[in-house]
C-alpha cells in the first residue's frame, strides 16, 4: 500500500512538472531544504565534484547551508540525520561506534560504513571519525543511491559531504554558550581573517562539552553516561596567484565518556535489584526490543576514550581548460572502551560472566587523491583520477576478570594473571590495507535539457592480518591476505524541459570492502552456537536502480524531490555479538533486496513562515540466507520501514533591532528488526523538537531555548540481538546564546 502512494506520488509530481512553466535564475551560493527557510532560488552543491545547481544535478541529494545548520541546530551528525529522509542512525557503545542505515544499507559494528564521508574534500577512511562534534560548518550535502563511482569503496548507500566555513578577508567570527540537562556545558567560537589580505587567510574553530550524564547507576552512586570533548580546527588558504589555491587543514578531537551503557534483558535480579539471582540468572524468553530501562547497576561504568587527529592539503590549479586538484590527507585514531562484561549487573565472576571487557583500536592512514575536472560550461564535461590509501589498524578485545580494582588498560599485550584485573581472553591482531583506484566520469547534453552520464571506477584493496602471538584462540602469529575489487559503473540519463524541471534515471554498482573478523573468534562463535562466521568476511556488492523527480513550483517557493529506487544486495554485513568473549563479529547475509522511495516537499509559505515534509519508505527482504534459510523472505535488519520528517519554521522581527525565532521538527521511525530471525521489533517512534527564542533580525546575536524529545518519548536507540537493549537519550532542554563579530 505504502510503496503504492509513493509511486503515485512520484508519477504526480512528475506529470505535474512536465506542465510547470519556465522560470531562470541565477547561479549563486546558496542555502538549502529541508532546514525549514525560505529556499534559495538556486542551491548550489558539489555532489559530482563541481559546483552545480541542486535541481540540475540528477541525484536524490538533501543539502543543509549555513544558516539552516545553525536554525536547525545541527551540532552532531544524528542531528541533520534526523532531517533527511530514509536515513537513520543508532549511536551507542562508545563515540567511535554508530550504525547509520540509508536506503537499506546498514552500518554494524566493526564493518565499513555504507556512505563515503568527505569533510572539506577529504574523503574519511575511518568509520569511527563519523560520529564528531560539528561546528563551524558551511554546508552538509546528503546524497542518496549508490555513489562508488564517484567516492569509490563502501559508498554502497550514498555519501555525505561536510564543508567548514571558509577564510574571510574580513576579521570575523563568533563565540557561542549552552547550558542543557545532564548538566551539561559548552562553549565553541571561531575567528577569521587576513594574514595577507587578498592572498594568505585563516580561521580558527574550536568547541568544548562537558556533561555530567542523563543515567543514574544505582550500584556506583554516579552517573552512567558522562561525555566530554575538546575539538579544535585550523584552516589556512594561500592564492599566491589567480589560477592556484592551497588549503592547509588540521583538527584535532579529544573525546572522554561512558561506554556499553547497555542492559541485558535475560538476567534476572537478586533481592538487592542490581546482582544477579544465582538460582536463577536468566531466563532467556525475554526480549523484548520496546522494553526500556533507564537505570543502570554495574559494578564498573563503561569509559570511551578516543583521540583524532587530521590533517590535509588539498591544491587547486586552474589550467584553464580543466582544474587540477590534488588532495594529501594523513589520519591517526586511537580509542580505547572499557566496562562491565554481559550481563551488566552488580555481580562479579559469576558463571565465568560479569568480569570486565575491553577494546582497543590504533589505526592511522596516509591517502592521496589527483583529479583532473574539465570547465563546467561546455557542452561535454569531464573528470578522471586516481586515489590510494595506505591505513595500518591494530585491534585487540579482551575480557577480564574482575578484581574490584577497576578496569585497566590494555592494548597490545593480555594483562598478567598476577595483576588486578587480569585478562581472561585476548585477540589482537595488525592489520595493513592498501586501496588503489582509477576513476572518470564523462557528462555529454545531447540535445539542450537532455543530460547523458557515465561514471566508472575501479577499486583494489588488499589486507594482510598478522595475529597477535598472545591470541588465545585461533592461530597466534598467523599472517592472513586477502584482495577485494570491483569496477562500479554508473550510467544516468537526464531530462529538463525547463529550469524548475528534472526527471532523471540511473544505474549504479557499488561495493563495500570485505575484511578479516579477528583470528579465532569463528571458533568461539561455533563454541557459542553461533553459526555462520569465518574468520574471513566476503565483500558487500550491490547494483540499484533508481528513477526521480526535482521540481520547482509557485515561482520556486515550493520544491518537490522525488524518487523511487530498486537495490539487490549480496553478502549483505550483518553483526552478531559473541558475549563469553565481548567479540563483535560480522557474517553475511547472501542476498537481500531492497526497494522503496522517499518525497521531500519545501515551502516559503511567506511572512517569515517555511515548512518541510519528508517521507521515505524502504522494503527489505532477505531473499537468501544459508546460515538460516528458514529466515528467507524476513526484512533485514536494523532497517526501519518508513520514516517521516517534518516541520514549520517562524521567523520575523518584532522591532528593528528585536526578531522573534520559532521551529518544530517532528521525525517517525517506522516498525525495525534487529536480526535476520526478527524475533522482535521496535515499535513506530515518533519524536518531537521545538525552538523558541529571540534574536538580531540583522544576523548579530541570538538566545534559544531548545526541547529535545519533547515528550519524553522512552525508545531504545539499538537493539542488539539476544537482549542487548541501549536507551535512546530522555527528553533534554537546552539554552543556547550566540553573538557574531
């Protein structure tokens, strides 16, 4: 029924566009929906590596300026995330860990993401970088539908482009304050400016949180989830002539905070309400995905420790026929999880269970990217490059045994039996990955308004995984390789029969990298009755089609983006969590198809008053599954059926120097599985935002007052299968004041 209407829809709007009339305009720098404000008349993005109009490019792309980031009050990537349509994201474990699922492709522990990240040109290749403080940030674009012809490897799903605010030749900036529930602080300013006016500029960003925690633990008398972190960002830009920019980029993000806040739901209680009954510890019948339990009673409060730091050079020479552009990038991540192992209780070592758990990961990459872009005004367009990436990861997971002493750190080596907290098991394993890729796109109009496009790359990454001689299962000091590639073409056909109108059709491939799970934890997966896993994980490859609508009615103050997709996905990744040993392990499942669309509706409705509506629908079946084949025709997991978006934004001043600022957002996530099997479900959960507050209608100042899951909505925001339940954050009111100079 639902994939009925959206087909309607689409076919609607596109008969409805096919009759719009003609408007022009001219191509500037511009904000963009669904951040509820009057759109520009012309949004610029870069979605194929130039600057074009939003309604010429013919992707499914929901693109955030600056003033939309800052109405909206994007400050995390969950936030724009719960702006945009059929996608979502669960966040939980520690800051290095979420699950981001767009169109049907899912991010799970320890997997690559299913979106290629590019932050300011530089592509991520590290999925743990995702989940960052955002500010001073210019622009977000969201691009929906496979993009691996372009961003190559893993961007089976999409991809999403962050660029920061850039260098002024003016002295400007700004300086912000918050204070919210959990006691939480923040403060975050920028400066900017000329070092030589008109050829070497800078700027400066930097953002401190510190909170306290929403969650009580009832056995430790503190806090459960406390967070604090420190980022810091640098930019320089040198024109030393009109045809060359160079860019100088670094940031750096110091993040503390709780980690495995989850609860698990098999375990039954002792008297006391926190330590598990020895009679009788679990009753496994229980699992219920829309239980949720807001209190914690671990003996130890799980710790995320995790320190980034980036730095890249990206060149641009403008050789008058094309642009050359070469981009230098180098990434260090380390993070370090600790806590409680299953089942989180106030119990220690019981049934060779509730020890300790930790994880650490070092991983540091060098990448450089060279492409040559031909000018964008001719009637054929081009572009063709090549990327390498050199990354050196080494993982290792322990369980520990618990001395009541606290957890301590390891890394490299099990901690001895004769210290506190000694290590009951330890895998550890390096690993060195190498991607080489070539790629081109070639755009040609046939005739005026007729667009055709193909894209190729080709992408070949090779692993090695040297086992840790202190391994206490699977083959200590093995060395393991492995090569995975894939061509991933892209072939998209364009029609505008005026300005405001644009039906397009496309065919991708894409590819997410297979990889290594850790050296013997397949046999402690068969130990556990857990069938399925190898120690070697199988590529993700899928192929989607995809046709779409983008509209511009009532003289551009109404946009309509529309499209419907078709994606078959084999050897799709999929997480199961192994916990007599803490491993987070990855099996495939054979094949999956996923089919569904999502509209996008923006209005300037006048009178300082806007709106937006987004509503996404994706049908995933599992059409082959070894491990279970009675699982066949079940949805796949962590996808939820539909989400919808909304909200009306207010906006008008109330003296010269006065203005008044209102907003609500609403978001619903459909009916969500959490394994194959889809032995439970997470019900529909709508949430509900508001902002009200006073402001310099010329742009100089603001105070928000902001509401935050309003009604306190009690959702899990993951689920992990066999009972593993993380609440989603309480409701949170916050205060922000903001001044720009």
């Amino acid at each position: 029924m639902v994939a009925r209407t959206v087909a309607a829809l689409l076919t609607g709007t596109i008969l409805l566009g096919l009759g719009a009339t003609a408007a022009t305009g001219q191509t500037t720098e511009g904000r963009a929906a669904p951040a509820a404000d009057a759109p520009d008349t012309d949004i610029v993005v870069t979605a194929r590596y130039r600057e074009e109009r939003l309604q010429d490019v013919p992707i499914a792309v929901t693109a955030f300026g600056e003033k939309q980031i800052a109405d909206a009050k994007v400050d995390r990537v969950g936030d724009f995330i719960g702006l945009t349509p059929n996608v979502t994201i669960a966040q939980s474990e520690s800051s290095g860990l979420s699950a981001i699922s767009i169109r049907g492709i899912t991010q799970v522990r320890n997997s690559e993401a299913p979106v290629a990240v590019v932050v300011d040109g530089v592509l991520q290749n590290n999925p743990r970088q995702f989940a960052q403080e955002l500010f001073d940030v210019g622009s977000i674009q969201v691009l929906r539908g496979p993009q691996g012809a372009l961003y190559g490897r893993n961007a089976t799903g999409g991809a999403i482009i962050i660029n920061t605010r850039q260098p002024t030749n003016d002295f400007s900036g700004h300086v912000r304050a918050g204070y919210a529930t959990g006691r939480e602080y923040m403060v975050e300013g920028s400066v900017s400016g000329p070092i030589v006016t008109d050829t070497l500029l800078f700027r400066l960003g930097a953002r401190y949180t510190d909170r306290k925690g929403y969650f009580d633990n009832i056995t430790v008398g503190k806090k459960q989830d406390p967070y604090r972190d420190v980022s810091v960002s640098g930019l320089i830009k040198w024109m030393p002539t009109e045809t060359l920019t160079v860019d100088l980029r670094a940031s750096l993000s110091r993040t503390r905070g709780g980690a495995l806040d989850f609860r698990y739901q098999p375990a039954n209680l002792a008297a006391d309400g926190k330590s598990l009954d020895a009679a009788n510890p679990f009753d496994f019948t229980r699992a219920d995905a829309n239980q949720v339990d807001r209190t914690f009673y671990s003996t130890n409060i799980g710790h995320d420790v995790r320190d980034i730091d980036d730095i890249s050079l990206k060149m641009d020479l403008d050789l008058g026929f094309a642009t050359l552009t070469s981009i230098t990038a180098y990434n260090r991540l380390e993070e370090f999880v600790s806590g409680d192992q299953v089942p989180y209780t106030a119990s220690r070592n019981i049934f060779g269970l509730d020890g300790t758990q930790t994880q650490y990961i070092d991983i540091s990459a060098f990448s450089q990217e060279l492409r040559l872009t031909s000018a964008s005004s001719s009637r054929l367009r081009w572009m063709i490059g090549g990327y390498f990436l050199d990354s050196k990861r080494f993982i290792s997971t322990t369980t520990g045994f618990d001395s009541g002493t606290g957890i301590a750190r390891v890394e490299h080596s099990p901690r001895p039996m004769t210290a506190d907290n000694p290590s009951l098991s330890f895998f550890g394993d390096d690993n060195r990955n190498r991607d080489y890729a070539g790629f081109g796109n070639i755009a040609y109009d046939i005739v005026p308004g007729l667009e055709a496009s193909v894209a190729l790359r080709y992408d070949k990454e090779t692993r090695r995984q040297t086992v840790s001689p202190y391994n206490t299962g699977g083959v200590p000091g093995a060395v393991n390789r492995a090569s995975f590639d894939k061509w991933q073409p892209k072939v998209t056909l364009a029609y505008k029969p005026s300005d405001d109108v644009n039906v397009y059709a496309s065919y991708g491939e894409g590819f997410r990298s297979g990889q290594f799970n850790q050296n013997g934890t397949a046999a402690a997966a068969q130990a556990a009755g857990v069938a399925g896993v190898s120690d070697r994980v199988p590529q993700e490859n899928t192929l989607t089609y995809e046709v779409g609508t983008k509209l511009q009615l009532a003289d551009r103050r109404v946009r309509i983006d529309a499209a419907l997709f078709d994606t078959r996905v084999k050897n799709q990744q999929y997480f199961v969590f192994i916990g007599a040993i803490g491993a987070q392990v990855l099996v495939p499942i054979d094949k999956v198809r996923l089919t569904g669309g999502e509209v996008l509706v923006t209005a300037d409705m006048g009178g300082g008053l806007s709106a937006y509506a987004g509503f996404g629908y994706t049908d995933s079946t599992i059409k082959r599954y070894l491990v279970t084949p009675a699982d066949v025709g079940n949805r796949a997991p962590y996808v939820p059926k539909t989400t919808i978006n909304g909200g009306l934004q207010y906006r008008t001043p109330l003296t010269d120097n006065l203005g008044l600022f209102a907003r609500a957002d609403y978001r619903r996530l459909g009916r969500q599985y959490w394994d194959p099997e889809n032995a439970t479900a997470r019900s529909n959960v709508s949430l509900a935002d508001f902002r009200l507050g006073i402001e310099d209608p010329n742009g100089g100042w603001s105070v928000i007052g902001s509401l935050e899951n309003a009604f306190d909505k009690k959702y899990n925001s993951e689920y992990v299968a066999g009972g593993f339940a993380h609440a989603a954050t309480p409701r949170v009111w916050r205060i922000d004041l903001r001044y720009n100079f």
